[in-house]
C-alpha cells in the first residue's frame, strides 16, 4: 500500500475491493450524459480468473482511496505472448479511471509503473483494458458522442493529466462513422468496377459455428500479424469471443469473402449493445437480465460497429485486396439497409493504416473519434 498524506493505494485482494474496482467509474461519470455504465458482470468475468488472456499474462489492480472512499482505479500487465513475440520488456496498464487531481493519477500510475518495473519491464504503455485485443486507447477525440459497443469513453482532462506525468504518444487508433445510405453502396460499385466479379461473399454458417470460427480467427492472425502491437488471438481468447457475441451476432452480419473458393477476408458487424443498457446502470439483477433478453430480440437499433475485419496478408497492398474489403463493406451496408440501424462505426483503424483509411474515406466515411495509446520508459 502506497500512501501519500490521506491518499492510499490499496491493492484489490478480496472480492469486496474488486466491487469497489469495478464500481469506481461511476464517480467520475454521474455528471456525463455520455458515459454508458458498462454491466458489472461483464466487468467481473473480464476480471476472473477465468478469463483465458489470464493463461498467458499476470496482472495487478489497485484502488485510490481518500478517507476510505474510491477516488481512481488502475490495472497492471505483462503479457508473456507479447514478450515472447516482440522482446521488448514492455508492460501495460489500463482501467485507469480517476477524479481531475494529479496526485491520484500520479499515485496510481507510479503504484503500476513501479510494479511493472519490478517484473523486469524497460517500457510501459497503456491503456489497454486488458490487451489489444479488447478495449483500448485513451479517447482525445469526440466527447461529445456516447461510444459504441467495446470503446472507451474518458474526460477530457485524461490526456493532460497523463501528459503531464511523461507519457507521450505511441499510436493513434481511429474510429469511423458511416451513415446508411444506397449512395454508399453507389459508390463501392463505381470503385470496385469489374474487379468485383471475382469475390463473392457469404454469410456465416451458424450450424458449422466451430469450423466458421476458426477461418475467421485465422484469416485475423494472419491479416493483422504485422500491426504495430499485434497479438494473435488464442483458440481460448477467440472461442470465448465467439461466446459473447453469439447473443447479438446475427449470421448476416459475419460475412466471409472468398476468392476462387479460398477464404480471403471477414467482416463482423454488431448492433450497438450500448443503446440498451444505459438505463440499467450496470445492474443485471432483479430484472436487468429480462430488460436486456427483451431488448436485443426486439429493439429496433439505431447503429452498430464493425468491430473486426481482415484481409489475408497475401492480398494486401494490391487491387485484389482492395476488392475484398469493399466486397464485404458494400453486402454488410447491404443488409444495414434492410434494418432500423442507421449510423455504422468502424473502428478502430491504426492511423498509420492509409491504404484502409482512404478506401473508408472514399465512401464519405467521417473520422469522428480518436484513441490514443501512450508510451513511457521505466
């Protein structure tokens, strides 16, 4: 436990300290009509043992704490696949939450950086919540919109205060917005010109769900392996993936493209969850969990995210390429047009992705938010 006058950094060690993690956010957010107060059970089985990124990497949480109540949160990583694959000595953090003083974030982020440096890290960067591939980057852009499914929201007084303190930039991550409109698919066409005949898309098969996974998965790590931080999916990570979309994923929103009859690249579009929790204030219990049932056989969304999508690393950078991914994006805004949805997110794409930034651009997609990932020597 550090402590610095009235302020004490509390490891999390019982399950009554983890309630205090987890509920810690809604003190900084109750003025913000932007916020989504994310489901606390959803929070709890992240945070479980049981969670399969905890096979390949330990963690610590600690909690702020003034006159015994919670004033910031703050996790600690090392990832031993990401050790493994980069050689890097670095470490992450994340679930940073904090009221605007700087002797909490300080507090917090000296208690993370020095346990980071006692595992032997040169480097910690952050925030990852709790890898790269789940919710991460610290948002610079766009405060005055809620966020979508599985993106973060934060003050704007975040950025500063991290700033402030030595970290600097590593990566931007940004996010899309397209509105459903035929014009979009106008323009795919006119863009794609003959090159379209030679991908068809499908969707996903549901009753060979096993087999289906693993293309997508695989298509994943091989299309992403050379992004700046990359991690692949394990077969754990990415069955457990599949587990938790399988309540709002709908067969025509996974859609997988294939040249000459090889699978290529996938595309995975969800409605937005966030429309239909806000209300239940993170709560599943009494009747949270008959609310949400309810809600996502029958509401009517008004935006989704396409959350994942890749093209294997063979078609890249070449018109065969460019044709799969507009492939997929012209059948996915397809059915888009058949719904009540109306405003698409695609996120996130790494700033210095500039051939898939400028074919989202050249579908008039807007660039309406910014995660930024910060870096700091140990």
């Amino acid at each position: 436990m550090a402590r610095s006058e009235s302020l004490h950094i509390k490891r999390v060690e019982s399950r009554k300290d983890l309630e205090a993690f987890i509920r810690m956010p809604w003190s900084v957010y109750r003025d913000d009509p932007h916020w989504i107060p994310p489901l606390m059970l959803e929070q709890r089985m992240r945070l479980s043992p049981k969670n399969p990124y905890f096979k390949h990497a330990d963690s610590r949480l600690w909690i702020a704490l003034e006159k015994g109540r919670a004033v910031g949160r703050i996790s600690a990583q090392v990832d031993r696949l990401h050790l493994e694959r980069y050689r890097d000595a670095t470490g992450f953090w994340g679930m940073l939450e904090a009221e605007n003083r700087r002797e909490v974030f300080q507090a917090l982020l000296k208690t993370a950086e020095g346990w980071l440096s006692g595992q032997g890290m040169k480097q910690a960067q952050g925030p990852f919540n709790l890898s790269i591939n789940q919710e991460c980057g610290l948002l610079v852009k766009g405060f005055d919109l809620p966020p979508s499914m599985m993106m973060g929201h934060a003050p704007s007084y975040y950025a500063g205060m991290l700033e402030e303190l030595g970290h600097e930039k590593a990566r931007d991550l940004v996010a899309y917005s397209i509105e459903k409109a035929p014009e979009t698919i106008t323009r795919i066409e006119k863009i794609l010109g003959k090159k379209r005949d030679e991908v068809q898309t499908r969707p996903l098969l549901k009753k060979d769900l096993p087999r289906e996974l693993d293309t997508i998965f695989s298509i994943f790590n091989d299309a992403w392996s050379e992004n700046w931080g990359f991690l692949p999916f394990t077969r754990e990570e990415y069955l457990d993936v599949g587990k938790s979309m399988s309540l709002l994923a709908r067969p025509e929103f996974i859609r997988i493209a294939e040249i000459n009859g090889e699978p290529a690249a996938f595309i995975v579009l969800l409605p937005n969850l966030n429309e239909i929790i806000k209300d239940l204030d993170g709560r599943l219990l009494p009747f949270g969990w008959m609310k949400l049932l309810w809600r996502i056989k029958f509401h009517r969304f008004r935006s989704g995210r396409i959350l994942l999508m890749g093209v294997l690393k063979k078609y890249q950078d070449s018109l065969a390429g460019a044709a799969l991914s507009l492939c997929l994006i012209r059948d996915i805004m397809k059915e888009v047009l058949k719904t009540s949805i109306s405003q698409v997110e695609l996120s996130w794409i790494l700033e210095d992705n500039i051939p898939m930034r400028r074919i989202i651009e050249a579908l008039g997609a807007d660039p309406y938010k910014k995660y930024r990932i910060y870096e700091k020597p140990l």
